[in-house]
C-alpha cells in the first residue's frame, strides 16, 4: 500500500455500527442526546468517531427481563468530542454525544437475509452480544430505510457530517 494511503486519516469515511441495549436505555439515552454501550465501558466508544452512524438494537423492551422486542429502536450521528463520564449517583458510566433522527422501531426478523452480517447465519445473534459492532454502509442504508430515517435521502445518509 503507498505511504499516503497507510496515513490517510480513516474519519473521512464514516463507520456505521450496531449499538446493544433494552429499549428502556436507549430511550433514555435518546432524550438527552448520548450513547453508552457494554453497562458504561469506555474502550467500545473510543473505537467511534464524530460523524459515526449507529443504530441501537434492542433485544428486550427493559434491561435484565424476557420481554423479547428484538428491534431496531434509535439511530443517529455521534457528535464531536470524546467519550465522557456521567455520574448516576455513584454509578459513572462513559457516553458519547449523539444526534438522534427522527425514526420508527423496526423488527429485526424481515431483515436477516437482507443484512450481511445476518444473511445465511442461523447464529446471528452471536455477534450481538459483544454490545457494540460495526456494519457494512450497505447494511445501515436498508436499516435507515426499514426505521423510516427522516434524513436526507438515505444515499446521502452516509456522508453527511455533524458538528
């Protein structure tokens, strides 16, 4: 690979993820504008730049029950700046800031053999137990499409930047 290339910072391009958590949390998290992933650790969020897409799935309506929901619940732009702590009394999870857009809750299940990380894969809920994950920009439009995103048109979904 040419020099220019290996430096060539990757923010230019805007990763797109698949964030974990109960519909509970992530409606709280969409009211105050911020993300937290993996019960507040901090590595998964550093591995996210502004400009980032995410689209929370929530397997569960509330955190901890069997109130199974398994639907796509936010989706949104993180914002510039780090990761941050919050104090919720004692507890000090990290977050990072997110642009929320506005957007339905969409059931995971007519998805799966659309989705590449889904598609043939009997097991893919695997890979949502690591909390937080990155998708294909392909894999977020048809997301973005199925929430019925109220963004630009979802071409433009991906290349748009947040400040």
């Amino acid at each position: 690979m040419p020099k220019a290339q290996a430096l060539a910072p990757t923010s230019l391009v805007p990763k797109c993820w698949v964030a974990v958590a109960s519909a509970e949390h992530v409606r709280i998290g969409r009211t105050h504008g911020f993300m937290q992933v993996c019960h507040g650790k901090g590595t998964p969020l550093r591995r996210i730049s502004p400009g980032d897409w995410v689209v929370y799935y929530s397997p569960t309506e509330t955190f901890g029950s069997n109130d199974r929901l398994q639907a796509f619940t936010a989706i949104g732009v993180v914002k510039s700046g780090d990761p941050y702590r919050a104090d919720m009394d004692g507890f000090r999870p990290f977050r990072r800031d997110v642009r929320w857009i506005n957007a339905a809750e969409a059931p995971i299940r007519p998805l799966l053999d659309a989705l590449s990380f889904s598609a043939d894969n009997r097991n893919w809920g695997y890979q949502l137990r690591l909390g937080l994950f990155e998708i294909e920009r392909r894999d977020m439009r048809r997301i973005a499409r199925a929430m019925n995103a109220s963004v630009l048109p979802v071409e433009e979904l991906l290349v748009a930047r947040v400040a």
